[in-house]
C-alpha cells in the first residue's frame, strides 16, 4: 500500500501548491503528450500520424461463448486475498452477497467495465479511444497521442485506471494502471479484491471484416494473486442498438436484494 500513500501525500502537495499560488483549478496530475496537449486539443489531432490499422468506433457486446470471467485453473491467491475469497464463499453459501460495492453504487472500474455482459459504445480519433459503458455509464479513455503514464507519486488513482495505447501492427496494445485500492474488484462475485499494484494489459485484434474483436487479457497484481491472470475475450459488432442512461441511484434500488443488510455482508 505504499504507492497508495505516496499517492495521497501527492495529491495534498498539488492542493497546498494550488491554495498557496492562488489557482482556480488544482494542478494537472494526470499524463499528457510531449506538448503538454490534451487529447482533443486541435493541435494534437491534426498532428501527422502513421494510418491505425483498424477503427474500433461503434457499439459492442461480448461473446458468443466466453462472457465469464473466472480465474484460469492455476491462480494461486495470497494470504490477503484469499481472506476475501472465503469470506464471500460463505456468504454465498448463506444465500448471501459479500461487500456488493457495485450495487450499492461505488463504480465497477477495470476490469468489470470490460468483462460484464453489457454493451460499451467507443468512439475512435487519432489521439485516443473513450470506452462508454452502459454499466452505470462508465467512461475510459485509452490515449494513443505518445504520452506515458503519470508518475505514481503524483497520479490520481481512479476506477478505470489510466490507459496508454500503442498499434504494433494489427494489435492495439492497452496498458492500463494507476488503480484505486479500495471498494475495486478484479472479480467481485468470487471476492477478488484489486490493489494499488494492479495492471492490465490488453491485445486487441480486429477480425472477420470488422464484426469482431479479440481481446486478450493479462492481469498483474502481486498483491492478489501470484504471477498473470491470462484469459481471452470475444466481442461482436452490434449495429442494431445504442446504449442507455443507466445511472445507480441507492433510493430506487430497493427492489435490489444486495442493497438490503439482511443480504449484504460487509
């Protein structure tokens, strides 16, 4: 957990600097391009750029076949997640749901935006990716403008992490760390927590014409699990459909058996 302090102690230099020389907004924290540019800065998008091999703007679903999630055979938990692990077996095993942060409305991030049966509409221009997903709305963006990622002393960890992207022929490569540390799961169903040290790395192919994506996954997080959790998804190209506001509001959701404590184990 020492990036996670290190973090916090990052971000309270950048208030005190921004309170002491009067600026109206905090200082940025987060990686931008050689320039200093945001994605969408004119400049940055009109910026000559090698043709990307593929355009991954539309609407996609996952499967056919694959739309679990579950640990490949092998993955050995450590002692701290294991804790999780048992504990949400035997909730499970009382008819129970253990610490459903999603659905008391904390944000699912990476990897359950990418992995839940729910449909995410992406929208391509040469500096990045946004990544909507219909699971409570949830935004990603992928920048592929040359930046790296933000100094771990001084970055904001979030949900969805920050993703850095690069084309190595016909795969987009995503990096994608800088994670919050708590109320973040890799698998919340099976209680497998996510720490500050996870990364991901995903392989993303286009195939049959455009109707398809391949999408190889590595998961890393010494903290959690021993050595790389390595799965593969399929997506398909839905052009029938868009996705909805779908936003998580605790006062509707008393239909929701998780929301109740008599379910909930915290």
């Amino acid at each position: 957990m020492r990036n996670s302090r290190a973090n916090r102690a990052g971000r309270a230099v950048a208030l005190v600097l921004g309170a002491v020389l009067g600026l109206a907004t905090p200082p940025v924290l987060t990686a931008q391009n050689q320039d200093g540019l945001g994605a969408l800065a004119p400049e940055n998008l009109a910026r000559p750029r090698p043709e990307p091999p593929f355009n991954l703007t539309g609407t996609w679903l996952h499967g056919p076949g694959n739309e679990r999630f579950d640990p490949p055979d092998g993955v050995v938990l450590t002692p701290f997640a294991q804790a999780h692990f048992d504990a949400a077996a035997a909730a499970a095993a009382e008819g129970k749901i253990y610490r459903n942060d999603i659905g008391l409305c904390w944000p699912a991030g990476m990897p359950i935006m990418m992995t839940r049966v729910w449909p995410v509409q992406m929208i391509q221009v040469p500096t990045s990716i946004f990544m909507i997903s219909e699971l409570m709305n949830s935004l990603r963006i992928v920048y592929l403008d040359g930046r790296t990622h933000t100094d771990p002393d001084i970055a904001v960890p979030s949900f969805n992490g920050e993703s850095i992207g690069r084309w190595e022929g016909d795969t987009l490569v995503i990096h994608t760390k800088n994670f919050v540390d708590h109320h973040h799961w890799i698998h919340d169903r099976l209680g497998i927590p996510a720490s500050g040290s996870f990364e991901i790395i995903e392989r993303i192919r286009m195939v049959d014409d455009g109707a398809r994506l391949e999408v190889g996954f590595t998961l890393i997080d010494p903290e959690v699990f021993e050595g790389e959790w390595v799965t593969m998804k399929q997506w398909r190209r839905v052009n029938d459909r868009d996705i909805a506001e779908v936003e998580c509001l605790p006062d509707l959701n008393d239909h929701m058996p998780t929301v109740d404590s008599e379910f909930h184990v915290r």
